[in-house]
C-alpha cells in the first residue's frame, strides 16, 4: 500500500471555507481518519488517502469540488465528467485543450488556457481581480490539472518551472517537491510549464481505467498520479521490501533492476525525483505510519527505518514535522 503523505497546510486549506459556513471540522476530520489535534502541529502530515476523504467530505458538504473558490460551485461530480469526456483524445494537446474549455465553462472567476512557446507548453490559471487572490482555488486546479495531465499519458510530467499568482505562501517548500524547484510568485497568472514535446504523447486512459482513477480520486490527484511502473516506485517498493539498515547503495540497487547506473539517474530525473529524494520521502511517510498505525517503539521505528542512532532519527522526525515523535504519536491518538 502506498504510504505517501501530504502536509497539513492542504487539511487546513480545505476546511476554510468549511470553517466559514460554521460547520463541525472536527467531525469532518475525524471521518477522514484525522485527528484534529493535528491541524495544530504546522509541520503535521497526513495520508494521502486521509486527505483524499476530507477533500471528498468538504466537497459533499459544499457541493462544489473546488471548495467554494469560484462564484459559480463546480458540482459534484463535474471531475468525474471531466475525466470520461478526457479519454476520448488522441493526444495530450487535444485533452488538454478541451480540459480547460470544460472548466472555462464551469467557472466565471477563474480562466484557464494551455500556450506554447519556445518548446515549453504551459497550464495558466488566470483569476478574475479579487480583493485578496484566492490561494486555495490556484492550488486546487492545480493538483486537477497536473494530476489529469500525468494520469492521461500514464507517467509523471516533470514540471520546469511554475509560477504563482499570489504571493510566496509559509507552505512554499511542499511546492517544491509538489512540482519543481524553479518557483517565482506574486506573478501576473499561476502557470506550470513544461516540456512541449509531451503535448504529442499518446492519451493510453480509457473508459474502463477511468472508472477506477475516478474510484481511487482525489488521492491520486494529490500525488500527481503515482506510475506504478515508474522508475521511481520501483526504487520505492525495492526500498520497502528492505530493512532500511539494508538499504542498498545507488549502484547496487541499480544493478538490482537491471540499469546502469547512469540510466538509472537519468530516468528518476526524467520523472522529477532523485534516489535521496524516494529514500527521504520514504523514510519519512514509514515512520508517520509506524507511529500512527502500530505499537512500535520510537526506537524500534528508528531502527526499521535505518538509523543507528534514535537520536538521529528524533531530528531527522523534527525536521519533517516540527515536532518529536512521541509528541506526533500523542497527538494523533489522544486529539
């Protein structure tokens, strides 16, 4: 089962503009398997899963899939339209080009465009003037648009830049490994650009594979459509076979799947990750889960996850989350 996490900041996002109709958050969270001492932690995260549930419950409640961003709601149900119509394409240009139609005749507030120029293709979210952007309603076409790009032509899209039409928010190091490193705000549209020669792959979805992303969305969504067969998740699933005190070097893991290891590098790159970063990410989303889902001890979560030293693991914890992991642990199971 896929472990991946998602910061907090999102959970609060999302509940905003729940929080404004006066409804119970607490028990929204606690559907989704949330505690809400944890919206508390500012560096707290949360199953993708867990977020996938909020996201579906706030919209439920909102009837509006992009949380009441927009004068007009986006009912629900409009992805799930959205993704059955998408399918039909032959390529990435023709899908993307009718997927910001569709949500141009949906909204009135936010406009959205695919441009070309100089081999880059760009998805631009341009908002009509407000007093105060609407961060949430950015990021949330966002996650829609990238992730629906990536699942269509079945790989990850790696993003060269992306540019946001407000200014740098504190969550601004989760964009970074969201999309890219090269980020610029208070910019005149939110954009992510990337590679043109993508517009020409091949759309490989069909009715019958969209009835299950649509079953497994907004989770799916969040993680920009995790490639079972990437590069990166096969590093990731070697990994989690291991004893992370056994974690294998880079070269003999690439031996492992049968790579040199140069090419190895290069298609993690090509999939926006790089060894450290699967290894990371992992270690990190592992110990949220041995915390929150087993008995462990802090120590023996240490030593599952490669740390010959519990100290190590206590900082490397703080760093992910701001807090240790027996003050996460009580969080979760006593909020």
């Amino acid at each position: 089962m896929e472990k991946a996490s998602v910061s907090i900041y999102f959970v609060k996002s999302a509940l905003e503009p729940v929080l404004a109709r006066g409804a119970d958050v607490d028990a929204l969270l606690r559907q989704s398997g949330i505690s809400p001492a944890l919206v508390q932690l500012p560096q707290a995260r949360v199953s993708a899963r867990q977020f996938g549930a909020l996201w579906l419950g706030v919209a439920g409640v909102l009837d509006d899939e992009l949380f009441g961003q927009d004068a007009r709601r986006m009912k629900v149900g409009s992805f799930a339209m959205l993704c059955r119509t998408l399918v039909h394409c032959e390529d990435l240009r023709g899908a993307l080009q009718c997927m910001v139609r569709f949500f141009n005749l949906l909204l009135d507030d936010f406009h959205c465009s695919l441009q070309e120029a100089e081999g880059r293709a760009s998805l631009v979210i341009e908002e009509r003037a407000t007093p105060s952007p609407r961060v949430l309603g950015h990021e949330t076409l966002l996650m829609m648009q990238h992730g629906l790009a990536c699942w269509l032509v079945g790989r990850r899209i790696p993003i060269l830049a992306a540019s946001f039409a407000y200014p740098e928010p504190s969550r601004s190091a989760e964009y970074r490994r969201m999309y890219c490193e090269q980020l610029s705000f208070s910019q005149g549209a939110t954009a992510l650009a990337f590679d043109g020669a993508c517009l020409d792959l091949p759309v490989v979805q069909s009715q019958r594979s969209a009835k299950q992303f649509i079953a497994e969305a907004p989770a799916n969504i969040v993680l920009k459509y995790k490639n079972s067969s990437g590069v990166a998740a096969q590093v990731r699933r070697h990994l989690r076979t291991t004893h992370g005190a056994d974690w294998p070097d880079f070269d003999v893991l690439a031996g492992r799947l049968n790579m040199s290891p140069s090419t190895l590098r290069r298609r993690l790159l090509d999939e926006g990750q790089s060894f450290q970063s699967v290894k990371d990410q992992l270690r990190r989303d592992l110990a949220i889960h041995f915390l929150c889902h087993t008995r462990k001890s802090v120590a023996d979560v240490a030593a599952d996850l490669g740390y010959a030293e519990v100290s190590a693991f206590h900082r490397a914890f703080k760093k992910w989350t701001g807090t240790r992991p027996g003050s996460y642990r009580e969080s979760v199971h006593h909020g």
